[in-house]
C-alpha cells in the first residue's frame, strides 16, 4: 500500500501548529546601523530546557522528490532551527502528536530564503535540501540529555512532486 503526501507551500498560518516561518517581514520592526540596516526582530520561538543555544553548520546531500519518508525524529528538550545559506527551497515535513507518536505527516515546500524553526517536541522529517549545496545554519538545544526520539514507519510515505 503507498501513502502519498503531496507538499504545499511553506506559510506560517499551516506551519504555525509545528513552529515559525523565519522570512523578511514587508518592513523591518526597527532601523540600525544608522539606518542602514532593517532588523526583522525576534522572528522564532526558541525554546530550550537544560542547556543552551548552540549554533551549528549543517551540509546535507540534497535529495529529489518523489521522496520516501520511512522515519521522523522529535527533540523533546529543545527547539531546532534551520537556515538556509543559499536561496534554494527545501522541503520540510512535520507530523502532529498521535498519543506519543506520529499522526499523518505533512510536507511543506519553502520558497527561497524562508527558514523555519521547530517548536520543541514536534515530530519531523531529517533536513531535506533539494538542490546543493545544502547548506544550513542551524540553532539548537546543546547540553545534556537525550534529545533525541526517533519513529520508524511501517509503511513509508512517498512526498510526491510538487503539482
């Protein structure tokens, strides 16, 4: 039996359930460096128990679609956020909590320079760039603990092309 998921676009009002959308607002909160620059203020909700924000590089092996999602994985300890270093969409894919386990998953297609952050505990499929390189930022929980809960499907999903 295949189970097809098909992406949508990333906006924050679909994604708002899992985490936020980290984009350039239409116009900055405030103006620094005499006023040449816009800051777009306190874009995410990070959250982090037992620890600290650490930041990290990810380079991950871009991957195509039709995708097979065989596994999530979940940090019950902290929020993960994830920044494109390159203007290339990537595809990410969240499930809501079923009782300490994965409801139906849903994927998303980011357009260029959208990141996302991942509120704690939010089941969610590895860092999937779409073309190279897959170049990341990422903000996390660093500390001690177990983090880190993996869920293996039974049967996989495959992430259809986008329509």
């Amino acid at each position: 039996m295949t189970r097809t998921i098909t992406p949508q676009p990333l906006t924050p009002d679909a994604f708002a359930p899992f985490g936020d959308v980290l984009e350039l607002r239409d116009t900055p909160d405030m103006l620094i460096n005499q006023g040449l620059c816009g800051r777009h203020h306190d874009l995410a909700n990070t959250d982090f128990s037992g620890g600290r924000a650490g930041i990290s590089l990810f380079d991950a092996t871009p991957r195509s679609l039709p995708y097979t999602l065989d596994m999530v994985e979940r940090h019950p300890l902290g929020s993960q956020a994830f920044l494109p270093l390159n203007p290339a969409p990537f595809l990410v894919i969240v499930a809501p909590d079923d009782g300490g386990v994965p409801g139906t998953p849903l994927a998303f297609l980011t357009s260029p320079h959208q990141g996302i952050n991942l509120h704690r505990n939010t089941w969610h499929g590895v860092l999937t760039p779409l073309h190279a390189p897959g170049l990341f930022a990422v903000i996390d929980r660093i500390g001690d603990g177990n983090n880190l809960e993996e869920y293996w499907f039974d049967t996989p999903y495959i992430v259809a092309s986008a329509p």
